[in-house]
C-alpha cells in the first residue's frame, strides 16, 4: 500500500480478516433461516466468482408481506478467451436447466453467467462446473478477472498462439489460497497449518477489478483500450513478434460525479513475447501498491494513472522491470464487432459466429437457444468460443456436420442472421433489472423493443446495413462498455437514460453526452434526424461517430478527463 493516504475502506478491513477470502462463507452457506449471506460474505463471494442478487420486480411485494427479498446469485465463469468444448457445454447446460434460471448468458468478457441460483444450490453449481474442468476463481472480485482475447480462428493462424498467452497470463493472475477449495470442493486444510500466504496478492489482493485483454490487429472486437492492461499483438512476416502494452482503461463513472469517468487506454511501449509476464506482473504489482484503498469510485488503475502521471508510470514499470519498454509498433484497428455467418478458413474448416441479443440462450416461444445448442453440442467436432460482443462461435466445424448444423438450427428456429440489420448484430447490453442491485432503468429486456423502433429509421435512410456501435446500460457503472458505443444509453432512473453519442468505431475515442434523462419516445425524437442526417451527408466509409464529430454535433473526447468537461457544440445545419 506504498503511498496510501486516505484511510482505508471497510472493504480492505473485511479482506484483511478473512484469512485469504475464507470469511465465514461455510456458516453462511448452511444457514438455512435465509436465502442471503452475511454481508462480508457477500464481498468475499465476488472473489469466488458469485455475486448475492434479488428479484427486483418481487421486491416491494415481498415487501408488503413482511418477506425478506427473494435472494439468488449469480455466478461467472473464468474462461480465458471464451472458448469451451462440446463436453463442457453440455454439462454448463444441464447446470443451467437444473439449478439456475435454464438459461445461459455470455457476458462481455467472454464468459458465461447463471443466474437465479438459489443459496441452496450454490455449492452444488459451482462444484458442477468444476466437474467441466472450469471454474469462478476471480471472476470477480478485487482481482484480475476473466482475461479476454481475439479468439476467431478463421481471421489469422496467429490467434492460437495469441490466446496462449491469454492463457498464460490468467493462470499467472490466479490467486494461491485455498478457500475456494475448501468451500466448494470439501477440500480439508491441513491441520496445524495456518491460511497460506498469497506471494503476490497480499491479504488484501488488489485495490479494485482488473482487467487484461488482448487484442489482434486488425480487429479489435475485444474494446482493448477499455482495458485496465490491453495488449495488442504485434504480427510481422506472418510471426508474432510481441506485444504493444496499453494501460490505464475503463469504464465505470458516476451520475453527476465528474471526479469519476471513463478513460481510454494509452499505448506505452512494446515488449517482447518472452517479456511479457513480467511486464504485467509489474504493471499489476503498481495498481497493487499504489492504488487507492480508501475510496473504491477512486481505486480503479485509471485514476492512479492520472493521479501520477504517465511518466511517472513508466519510470516505476521500468525500475522494476530493471528495462525500458522498447518504442511502440506500427498497428492499425480497422474491424471492431464480429463478423456473422459462415466463413471457411484455409484448413478447410467451417466457422459459424452466430448473433444472439443481449448474450442470452434460453429457450422462447419464437427461438428454442437452449435446447438447439444442447443439440449441436452433441454432435459437433469443433468448439464453441464466446466473443465480446455477446455472440457465439461455432468454431471449426468439419465439411460432414456443416449441414446436420444447418439443419438443427432451422430445426429450433436459430436464425443464422443473413438478413439482420447492422445495428442489431453489433447492439450490446448488460443485464441490469431485475436482478442488479445497481441498475437505474432497464437494459437486457429494454434493448429489443428499442432496436425495432430504430431499425425502420435506418432503413427509411439507407443504413439498414451500415454498421453501428449500439451499447445500453441500466446504470453507469461501465458494463457492456457504453462509453464506447457510437449511441450508448445509459439508465439514469426507470424508463430514463441519458444519451451518448460519437464514440469511435473502432474504440479509439470516447463519447460524449448528448442528452440527459430520455424517455424512450424522446430518444426515438433525437435520434431520426442524426439518423436521416447521416444517410445523406456520410463521407464514404465515414462511420456513424465520425460523421457526429465532423458535423459538430458532438465534441470529440479522447482523454478521460475531458468527459464530462469537454464542451457542448452547436448543431450546424
């Protein structure tokens, strides 16, 4: 805690005491009288990979009859890269249809979360994916999370080798204690022995969340500059030669509070691919020992970045390192999002990336998800690999089961979306109601009905197929990464959010806050206009945010500081 000034939080009092997050998790587990955890339980069970939820629609009922809420919890996976066999899929399904809401949702880190697990049956679950050979270690939780990665094996013969290190680097991050063992897995401490230290980590792990992720140009369909450590690999002569370091990203800010805010990561330097664990182990021991621990909206690594400056930084990482980052490589985004549909790559194998809204597989009157995937599972040769957009991939797919595929998707009603618009394939969404605790208005259940009164607009101005950044969010705490979003909605009370409009396509530019507190007629009355604007007056190629800059609709924000302060410009024509 080198340089700590602000007395520390609660939060760094219940991570001291808890003898390296065992707490009294166990007792709270087998305390049948209710549905919840004690409350430091609660915080401990995030470094386990489980948040404690409730039912918000049922909450002032329950209320009413002098219940307490109906408690359940989610649970996250940590899976590097987002890739699963057809073996781990099928027991991930039956997990889901038999202890949680039989659904599954990828996230926006490339992995899976149940949700609706009742306190009864947690244990069970997180043992069930063990049983997968997965796990939630750190998923979430004070800690480097879920590390996600470029994972679309028809782009590049590099990205096996990418997500090694991906993988490389997760398992480097993994905490040593053995709590998660002992309460999920009855594993037995030795007796006589005390809790065992954690070499890195410390009895207080990290200050706040982190998080890694790497990216492979051309495509940045991961966001890598929202990353609190993005790495973006370097190819040369068909060899990957390393890796261009990117710190200091990330998303969450706070209505009204411009002391928080959402920052772009900054490119630092190059390191070699035999350099790079150090490098992070480096980059993440900084946040470790400087990072705030006495205000959380305040400890995420962005903000000990800005608090000390860049150059600071890097003469810190350096005298670690005992090493200078070398120069930075040439690179260029130029895809974001992913590509649908069925694509062949040179080995001959097929690769179907399928786009399901707002991440969520679960069975409808209109489309059988569940249990058409559960199908496919069990015949495909290949793998499944989630992406940072919420969609899936069908992943190596060999020439005899490409058709009893096809054939089991138009049996369940699976659209491969040949005929989608743009903006529905690329839109993004967090959960948020009913069960985040955090969410002002709606997200997951608002984003269809939005996306049908939008798509007319832009077919009405020729852009059916003109790719949009579309992010929603029920609060402004950063999921689903709105600020990046050409439109973002951001939930600021039921049935309001505010309006963020000119993010870069491909990630590198912020937002900027158009309108505040619309209902969803008047985003519907600000949005034509811009949209019918753009259909007419769009430079070739130009995307959406580019034209909203270029026609002073919006400000260009690149530093975070800047969000909030940058000022309003004035509609020209």
């Amino acid at each position: 805690m080198t340089g700590q000034t602000n007395p520390l939080s609660e939060d760094e009092a219940i991570k001291e005491r808890s003898r390296f997050l065992r707490g009294t998790i166990v007792e709270s587990l087998a305390d049948a009288a209710t549905g919840a955890v004690a409350a430091d339980d609660a915080k401990l069970l995030k470094f386990h990979g489980t948040y404690q939820q409730d039912d918000r629609d049922l909450r002032n009922e329950r209320h009413k009859q002098k219940l307490e809420p109906l408690h359940s919890f989610l649970i996250r996976l940590r899976m590097t890269g987002g890739i699963c066999s057809p073996e781990q899929w099928l027991q991930l399904d039956k997990l889901a249809r038999k202890y949680a809401n039989a659904s599954l949702r990828i996230t926006t880190r490339q992995t899976f979360q149940f949700h609706g697990v009742f306190k009864r049956n947690l244990k069970a679950t997180i043992a069930g994916i063990n049983h997968a050979l997965l796990n939630t270690i750190g998923a979430c939780g004070d800690i480097n999370r879920n590390v996600v990665c470029h994972n679309n094996p028809y782009l590049s013969p590099i990205h096996e080798e990418v997500y090694e290190w991906a993988k490389h680097l997760s398992d480097f991050f993994l905490p040593k204690t053995r709590a998660y063992y002992e309460v999920w897995l009855d594993e037995k401490p030795v007796a006589g022995i005390p809790p065992e230290e954690e070499p890195f980590y410390g009895k207080t792990f990290l200050p706040r969340k982190f998080k890694i992720g790497v990216a492979m140009p051309p495509y940045n369909d991961i966001d890598v500059f929202a990353q609190d450590l993005g790495l973006i690999a370097i190819v040369e002569k068909d060899k990957l030669v390393g890796f261009n370091v990117a710190v200091g990203g990330g998303m969450g800010t706070t209505h009204g509070d411009k002391a928080t805010y959402p920052r772009l990561g900054e490119v630092i330097g190059f390191c070699l691919p035999e350099q790079l664990l150090a490098v992070a182990e480096q980059i993440v021991g900084i946040q470790r020992d400087f990072g705030d621990r006495g205000i959380r909206k305040h400890a995420r690594f962005k903000y000990t970045l800005d608090d000390r400056g860049t150059e600071w930084f890097k003469d810190e990482l350096a005298a670690r390192l005992g090493f200078e980052l070398a120069s930075p490589r040439p690179y260029a985004f130029t895809e974001s999002g992913d590509r649908a549909g069925w694509v062949k790559d040179k080995q001959g194998r097929w690769h179907l990336t399928l786009c399901i809204l707002s991440g969520r597989i679960k069975d409808t009157e209109e489309t059988a998800w569940l249990t058409g995937l559960r199908k496919i599972a069990k015949i495909h040769d290949g793998d499944f690999r989630l992406t940072a957009s919420q969609n899936l991939i069908i992943a190596n797919v060999g020439k005899s089961n490409k058709p009893k595929i096809q054939a089991l998707l138009k049996e369940h009603r699976i659209p491969v979306p040949d005929d989608w618009s743009a903006l529905r394939l690329h839109a993004i969404s967090c959960v948020a109601f009913p069960t985040c605790g955090l969410a002002m208005a709606e997200s997951e259940r608002f984003l269809p009905g939005l996306l049908d009164r939008l798509e007319p607009l832009l077919k009405k101005a020729g852009l059916d197929q003109q790719t949009i950044q579309l992010r929603v969010t029920g609060c402004p705490n950063g999921c689903a990464r709105p600020y990046l979003g050409e439109i973002a909605l951001v939930g600021k009370s039921p049935g309001r959010y505010n309006l963020y409009l000119g993010a870069g396509f491909v990630g590198e530019r912020l937002n900027k806050l158009y309108k505040e507190s619309l209902t969803e007629d008047e985003i519907i009355a600000e949005l034509a206009p811009l949209i019918g604007r753009y259909g007419i007056e769009r430079l070739k190629d130009e995307p959406f945010g580019d034209f909203l800059i270029r026609a002073n609709i919006v400000a260009e924000v690149r530093v975070g500081r800047e969000f909030h302060d940058a000022p309003q410009q004035t509609i020209v024509g």
